[in-house]
C-alpha cells in the first residue's frame, strides 16, 4: 500500500526544468548577472532571472530575498570580498594602496567581470535601489571592512574617499571612456593611484 506523499518542506518551491538540482543557486546568480548585464536594473525582474536559470521563481525568492538581494549577491561574485579582503590587509598597511587599487583595475579589465559591473554602475547613476545596493556593498562589505582593521581615525569617512576615487575612475574609463585615461595602461593606473589610496586609508 502506497503511503499519502510527504509534505513538502515550507518555503521551498516545487521543482520546475531543472529544479533545485545541485548547482541551483549557481545557475540563479549567473542568469542574474547576465539579466543584469544585458538589461540593467530597471528591466531585470526575479521572473526574468527565473526563467534563465530554468527555475520556479519561488526558487529565487528562497536563496536570495529580493531583486535588490539578488543584485548585491552579483556584485559579491565579481569583488569576492571574503577571499579579497584578507590578501589586501595581509601584508599589513604598507603598500595596501596599491594592492588596492591593482584589485579594483583588475576587476574592471576582466571581461568577465566587467559586463555585469557596467549595468550595476549605469543602473546606479539613474535608480535609486541599485545606487542604495552599490553603497551598501563597496562601502560596508569592501572598503570600510578594510579601512577598520587598519586602526586609523575615521575609518568610514576614509572609505568613502577611497570609493570616490575608484569609482570616479571606473565610471571615466569604462562608462562615459573619456581619452586619453580609456585607453591608458592598467599599470600606469595602479602606480598613479596607489599612493591616493595610501594616503586615505593610512596616514593619521
């Protein structure tokens, strides 16, 4: 005799396509990052994520809350700060400007990187959650986690500053590509910026 089905588990929605296989979540936050890539901010919908990562909907609440969570999750996956945060302080305040810097300048010139951190960038210089979602994460989760364990007044004010600064230039070279600093190399950015960034997050 077959027994009555299981109940299903609370908040977790039924399998549609390929469903809560492994890998679930991953497929979710790639289909993000393109969605917000190709569409930016305002056109992207958790429907539309849905149905590009071949999930329920439901599925994409239960892992990531909202749109504006789910925005913040593909901002993580390009800054990884859990990985990046200790290899910036690890070798201790000298030279932390241009580890800094380096790591931004490489995020931006990484193709794969890069796509998903225009949308972001263009979503916040015209909507209001994304810019709320961008300050949240490169001031809370990256620059004033680094600027804290540096022991220095003002530790946020100085944050800020730093993020200024960096996303003063990713928006010139990689957004409006204002000449001759769009073309100019990688490494030459780093070495005239490292020293601002030292200046900020170090000096008393």
């Amino acid at each position: 005799m077959t027994g009555a089905a299981a109940p299903r588990r609370r908040g977790r929605p039924a399998r549609t396509g390929a469903g809560e296989g492994p890998g679930a979540r991953e497929r979710i936050l790639k289909a993000a990052r393109t969605e917000f890539a190709e569409r930016g901010y305002d056109k992207t919908t958790v429907r539309g994520i849905a149905k590009a990562a071949d999930v329920d909907p439901a599925l994409v609440h239960h892992y990531f809350g909202t749109k504006d969570e789910v925005f913040a999750a593909a901002i993580e996956v390009s800054f990884e700060p859990a990985m990046v945060i200790p290899e910036i302080l690890g070798q201790g305040a000298e030279g932390i400007g241009e580890r800094l810097a380096r790591f931004f300048i490489g995020v931006w010139e990484n193709p794969a990187t890069r796509a998903p951190l225009l949308a972001i960038l263009r979503s916040a210089l015209t909507h209001e959650a994304a810019a709320k979602v961008l300050r949240s994460f490169v001031l809370r989760r990256l620059l004033e986690r680094i600027a804290g364990d540096l022991d220095v007044p003002d530790p946020k004010f100085r944050a800020e500053l730093a993020a200024s600064h960096m996303i003063g230039i990713a928006i010139l070279r990689y957004v409006i590509q204002v000449e001759p600093l769009a073309s100019a190399d990688p490494e030459e950015i780093v070495a005239m910026v490292a020293p601002t960034l030292q200046r900020y997050l170090t000096e008393a």
